[in-house]
C-alpha cells in the first residue's frame, strides 16, 4: 500500500472517530450505563490518537516508503480495528467474549510505536 492509502484512511479514521464520539456522548448515554459507555469513549480515544498517528506516519515516511514505515502503518491500523472495535462491538452488544481480542490491539499500536521508533532510528543513521 502506498502513503497515501495510509493518509487517506488515516483521515477516515479521525472522521469516524469524531462521528461516533458524538454518538456516545448523545446516543448511548440512555442506553449504557457509565461504566459501558467509559468504555466506548476508550475505544474513540484510542482511535482518534492512533488516526493521528497513522496520518504522522505515512507524513514522515521518505519516498522509498521501506518495511519499517509499512509495518508501522498497518500496526496502527490493525490496533484499531482490534483494540477500538472490539470496545464497540462489546459495548453495543454485550458479548464479553469479544472483548478478549482488545489487548491483541493494543499490542498491536504498540508494535507501530515500535515501528516508528525503528524506522526513525534507521532513517536518522542512513542521513
């Protein structure tokens, strides 16, 4: 995938983000209780953040766009679909079950957080 899928499905991500943040915020209040709905917020949280650092990443990124940039991206991506859409999909369905895939995603964001510090460190020694 080249950077601009990445920037471009960043921004995607920061939009829906905002869009079901105010969903939780003046939809969900009246159908979760306060400790369901901290969890939703959780999981826009850590999408937004990680929107963002989706969108820094491929930003960054030198033209050869090498594995380490590439690895990073994905990880990003992968957290947060596990990590954030696990914490919806059990806050609006109840399924506990689901919520056993949400560490998964957090490894996973700190898999990119590794894979930028890499490519960073490598792309600091190769100037």
């Amino acid at each position: 995938m080249q950077k601009r899928h990445f920037l471009l499905i960043g921004a995607v991500m920061g939009m829906l983000a905002v869009i079901l943040g105010a969903f939780g915020a003046h939809g969900l209040e009246k159908m979760m209780d306060a400790k369901m709905l901290a969890r939703f917020h959780t999981g826009v949280e850590y999408q937004f953040y990680h929107a963002l650092a989706l969108i820094l990443t491929a930003s960054l990124a030198p033209l050869s766009f090498n594995h380490r940039w590439q690895l990073a991206c994905w990880s990003f991506l992968l957290g947060v679909v596990l990590f954030s859409g696990s914490l919806y999909v059990y806050t609006l369905t109840g399924v506990i079950g689901i919520a056993m895939i949400t560490p998964i995603g957090g490894l996973a964001f700190i898999s990119g957080w590794l894979w930028l510090a890499l490519a960073l460190w490598y792309e600091s020694k190769s100037s």
